[in-house]
C-alpha cells in the first residue's frame, strides 16, 4: 500500500473514530509538548509522560518479569520514543509523526525484543500477584489452579504469536487501543488490524484446544 | 466449529469490543439464527477472557509509580554523557521555537485547550503531512526488529548507544 492511500483511508475515516489520524487539539498539544520537550523543556517532557504512561504501562507488562521491570522498560520506551521523534523532527516539521504513534510503535518493539533477548524460558509475568489484589494465603481450589494454569498457557501462546496478529492483539487487550489506532500506529489499514486479530482469536483458539488434548 | 464466514471477524471484533452499532445490530441480528455462529461468539469471547491480563493490583500500581522522574533523571544522565543530544539543526530549532510560542503557554499554563481557530494553529496544522511511515520506522530501526538484529541500521545502532 502507498502512502498515499493511507492518507486517503485517514481523510475518510469518521470524525468519531479518529484518534491518531487527523490534527485534533489534543494532537497540537502534544505537538508543542514535543517541541518544548526538544528545546529542553522538562516540564514538558514530564507532561508527555504522564499523559501517556498507563498506556505504556499496558503495552509492556505482559513481556516483563516483575512490576520493577515494567518500570524499567517503560522508561526506555520513552526515552526512546523521543529520541526517534526527534531524530523525525530533524528532517522537518513535515516528516514529524504524532508522538503517540512513535510510543505505541517504540513500546511495542522494546518489550518484545526484551523479552526474546533476557529470556528463554517462557514465564508468566506477575504470576505471584494475586487477581484479588491481596497476598492469597488459602491454597486455590483445584478449579481455581487449572484456570491459571489455562492463563499461563495462553500467555505463552499469544507470544509465540506471528508479529503482526501479536501486536495487534495485544494493543487491543492490552492497551484497549481503537483498532484505527492500532492500524496507524502499526502502519496498516485498519481492516488489515482487523483482520489479524480475528486470525489471533483464531491461533490462540488452536493453540489452547490443542494442549487440552490428552 | 467454522463460522459463516461473512461473519467470522465480526464475531472476534465482538469478543474484543469493537463493533460499531451498525456492525452489531447487523452481527446479533444473524447469531440470533445461527447456532454456529453462536458457539463461536462464545468461544472468542472465551479465548480472549483467558488471554487477557489480570488488571494491575495496587502493589503493581505502586511498583510502577514515579516512570517520570526515573526517565527524566535518565535523560539528564545521558544529556550530561553525550552534550550533542540537544544539538538541532537551524531549521528544526526554529519551527520548535514557533510551535513552542503558539502553543506551549495554552498547554503548559493552565492548559485551557487550544482554540481551533487560532489562525498560527491552524496554519501548522494545514502544512502538517503525513510522512511515509515505513520510511520513517525503518529509519529509526524500528520496523524489522523481529527478522533483523535490534543493531542492524547505522540509525539503530545509534540508538542502542544512546541506550547504553
Ligand atoms: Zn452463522
């Protein structure tokens, strides 16, 4: 697909689901923030921040080990995602990308790469944390435990996912992104995004009927 | 186990929400007549309630708390490594400097939203084009990390430096 029709499927879209395509207030705003932000402003770097880290958040604690770690990759993300913005900026105000877009691209990159790079075993993140939000102290119903164990498996399964159906269904559960989002941010139409999450549903379907074999 | 297949994304894009009311009326008009269609509405929704994370517990919360001091006192750590880091090319400092005066005070202030007609504003936002993404991505390093070592391009292996 050219570019140019990728603009032309933004131009179209309607005004209720445009979250990263067109110039909104919102979209100036952040615009300026990063232009402070590159003049050394760190009021503004703050700014950006905070406007955008439970996202960040979302994206990158399924692939890390502990709260700790998500922590640790988030700022990286960030740092990253401004270095690439800036790094866009330098070649003009008309090759710069919409922030967020660079986040949601960053993030979901960094957290992959980090967990292929620093594991090998697959583990599931946050496992000790209990759902409940308490330290669980009474041992789990039998029924309780071959539900966590399905969770864990399906952890596993929607990271041995191809790329493409793994990031877009991960900033829809994860994230809860609109898929036109999703779609800009990934580079693709947001039928393509559509598309690739109906076959995530469908790989992931397989891969737990199948371990439910005995 | 197979959907009619009209239908078969409609019936995923249920499980995770995202059908508009159009879509909806027209998907639970058709699963209202169709059993297969119904089994396997409940099986995506029952795919994705598994592969859903647990929502962050407040011991999370807390754990993860301060990511902008942390990445501020970074940045002032590798900005004090690397003096070069906020060097900028004439022109880049220059159309910061306009944005940063038209609209930094609105956002920094007490960030009243800016007003659509703000004629600099609007001006901006006409010249502002969408670059070519993938360019733009592959330039950064960004597009192919899963096929191609993270340090492949020259920009990424910047990056990772700047990373250290
Ligand atoms: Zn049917």
């Amino acid at each position: 697909m050219t570019p140019a029709n990728r603009m032309d499927d933004e131009s179209h879209r309607p005004s209720l689901r445009l979250v990263a395509g067109g110039v909104t207030p919102a979209r100036r705003e952040e615009e300026a923030l990063v232009a402070a932000f590159l003049v050394g402003d760190d009021d503004a770097f703050g700014e950006l921040v905070r406007r955008n880290e439970v996202m960040v958040l979302a994206i990158v604690r399924r692939y890390a080990q502990t709260p700790e770690d998500a922590k640790d990759l988030a700022q990286r993300v960030f740092l990253r995602a401004f270095e690439a913005a800036r790094r866009s900026l330098r070649k003009g105000p008309r090759a710069a990308v919409p922030f967020r877009r660079w986040l949601v691209r960053v993030a979901v990159n960094l957290a992959k790469n980090h967990r292929r790079d620093g594991l090998r075993i697959v583990r599931a993140p946050l496992e000790e944390l209990d759902r409940s939000g308490g330290v669980s102290t009474a041992p789990a119903a039998p029924d309780v435990l071959v539900l966590r164990e399905r969770e864990r498996r399906m952890r596993e399964a929607v990271l041995l996912l191809p790329r493409r159906q793994r990031e877009v269904l991960t900033l829809r559960i994860d994230a809860e992104l609109p898929f036109a989002e999703i779609a800009s941010s990934l580079a693709i139409t947001e039928n393509a995004a559509k598309v690739s999450f109906h076959h995530a549903t469908r790989a992931l379907r397989a891969a737990l009927a199948g371990e439910d074999r005995p | 186990m197979t959907a009619c297949q009209d239908f078969d994304v409609l019936i995923s894009l249920r499980a995770a929400g995202a059908l508009d009311p159009e879509e909806s009326a027209r998907l639970e008009a058709h699963l209202s007549t169709c059993a297969a269609c119904r089994a396997e509405a409940e099986a995506d929704a029952a795919v994705l309630r598994l592969a859903k994370l647990p929502a962050p517990t407040d011991a999370e919360r807390q754990a993860t708390s301060g990511i902008v001091k942390g990445a501020l006192a970074e940045l002032h750590r590798r900005e004090g490594r690397a003096s070069s880091w906020k060097r900028t090319t004439a022109a880049f400092a220059a159309a910061a400097a306009i944005l940063v005066a038209v609209l930094a005070p609105a956002v920094l202030g007490r960030r009243p939203a800016v007003p659509p007609e703000d004629a600099s504003a609007v001006t901006a936002a006409a010249a502002w084009q969408e670059p070519d993404l993938d360019t733009l991505w592959s330039d950064a390093g960004l597009l192919d990390d899963d096929a191609t070592s993270s340090a492949d391009t020259a920009v990424d292996a910047a990056l990772v430096a700047v990373d250290l």
